[in-house]
C-alpha cells in the first residue's frame, strides 16, 4: 500500500512518516522545503509547496498514492490569529486542494485536524457541537467540512497535545523546553489552569495504522485519558529527570496574555476509538519513561 504524507518537517509527520515506515508501508512523505534532520532510508521524499495547486495535482497524479494522510498545517494559532490569509491559504485552501486531487486518483483521505475545534466543556464526542474558539480552529473546521462534504472515503483525526521523543531538525515541544530550562537552572512559570490530555505521538500513529488497515472511515479522537495541567505536566517532567521542580511556578492564564482564546478545560472523549480501534493510550507518566 503506498502512503503519501505531508508535512515531513513537522512533528507528528516526521513521527507518522518514521512509524509508518517501519510497519512496511510504502511512504513518501513531502514538504516545501529540504528535509530537516535525517529520513530513513526507505522512505521517499517529494518536494512540493501545496500551496501551490499546480505541484499538489502534479504531485498526487504522479504517486498514485493509495492514501494520503494530510499533517501539514499553519499551526501555532497566534501566528493563524496574526496571519489570517496564510492561516486560510495553508489550513483550508491546500486541503481542498488535496481533496480533489485525492478524488482524482481514488485515495483515500486521512486529516490530521485539532481537538481545538471541540471548544469548552467535557466529554467531547465525534458527533459533539462544535465551537471553535479561534481562528486556527476555524481554519480546521472549514477543512472539516469540506471533506466531509466532498468524500466518502475519508477520516478525520483530532488529535490531543501530542508529545514525543525529540527529533534533530524538528521544532521543540513543551517537553524540550521544560527540560533544557531546567537543566540550564532557569525558572519557568507554567500555566496551571488549562486541562488537557496530553498524548504520546505513538499512540496517535498506532490508530491511524488501524484506521488505514481496518480501512476505517468517519472521525476518531485520538487521545489520552489523564487529565493535566502544563504545570502537573512540568513538574512530572522534573522528577522523572531528576531535575529541580521547585524552578517550575504555577501560574494561571491571565499571566500570559495571548492574542487568541484557549479552552480551560477541554476533554476528548475516546471510547469510539477504543472500541473501534483497539486504541489503548499510555498515561503520561509511561510516555516520558518510553521517551526519556
């Protein structure tokens, strides 16, 4: 089976393309640019900007990939609430994009959304409300849309403060920061009134396995079932680095005034994917081992 996956240069695509890779699929993973840091052997790259309709079509047609799973995206949502036209031309225009070049070649479509378009509140299933609460969720939505509006054969994943392991060339995660701030005898004030589920990023790449080899459609969240703070989240990071904690300072929100709203408490409920995909999520605590 032969994958296409975009955005090799970001976190999970380069994770995605890596695992994917290693479970015997065929993957040619893209980007705008070089790759950054090192690609397996066995894995092709294809260079493209799809931004551009013209490389996107040509790209597609000349793979003839069986499924495309679409990672790249705009987003850092103050740079999406700052840049509203590139926000819209690389998380809404790109994706119809590759909609209809994946209508043409009959691929199936596999979108990598955010669980930022669920809003406030607990229990968010697939079939919740929606209510976005910024502009980089809204760009996602309106890509949502459009698929769900344009395929049958299609998925939508909204994925949960993914973490893993570091890889040279690709953007720092919280985890990083956490770590060299300490590790450097920095103190770091961290937000302690936010809720997530932070989630490891191969527990993300198992269920999209399962999703193409079920050949799955529909959307699945794809979460963990912790609930943490960043600052519960920074000082478990402490102690399992044997780092000092007392560096790390819990603050709330209003200590970092942001240009966009963020949920306070935002829960992906994930019994679908349990029970559809035999998708068991690791707690934090075994993700930083398996990481670190």
């Amino acid at each position: 089976m032969k994958l296409l996956i975009t955005g090799i240069n970001g976190f999970l695509g380069r994770h995605l393309t890596n695992y994917l890779a290693g479970k015997g699929f065929s993957v040619t993973a893209t980007g705008r640019n070089n790759v950054k840091g090192e690609l397996l052997n066995y894995v092709k790259f294809f260079s493209a900007d799809l931004l551009n309709t013209h490389q996107s079509f040509e790209m597609v047609n000349e793979l003839q990939p069986n499924v495309i799973i679409h990672t790249a995206a705009m987003s850092k949502p103050d740079e999406c609430e700052q840049h509203k036209e590139l926000c819209l031309q690389t998380n809404f225009e790109a994706t119809k994009t590759l909609v209809n070049a994946a209508q043409q070649v009959n691929a199936k479509f596999i979108f990598i959304s955010t669980d930022f378009v669920l809003g406030e509140g607990e229990n968010h299933t697939e079939t919740s409300t929606l209510n976005p609460l910024n502009f980089y969720a809204q760009s996602k939505l309106m890509a949502e849309t459009y698929i769900q509006q344009h395929l049958d054969n299609y998925c939508i994943i909204r994925p949960v403060l993914i973490y893993g392991k570091h890889i040279e060339g690709i953007r720092n995660t919280f985890i990083d920061w956490v770590q060299q701030s300490l590790q450097a005898g920095k103190q770091i004030k961290v937000v302690n009134d936010q809720f997530r589920t932070p989630t490891y990023v191969d527990d993300i790449c198992f269920g999209i396995e399962r999703i193409i080899s079920l050949d799955k459609t529909g959307i699945y969240h794809l979460a963990a079932e912790q609930i943490l703070t960043p600052y519960t989240m920074a000082v478990k990071i402490a102690n399992h680095l044997q780092l000092d904690s007392n560096l790390i300072i819990p603050v709330d929100e209003n200590s970092f005034p942001e240009p966009v709203k963020r949920a306070k408490r935002s829960i992906a409920n994930i019994d679908k994917a349990k029970a559809e995909l035999d998708y068991l999520p690791m707690s934090f605590d075994e993700g930083l081992r398996k990481m670190l």
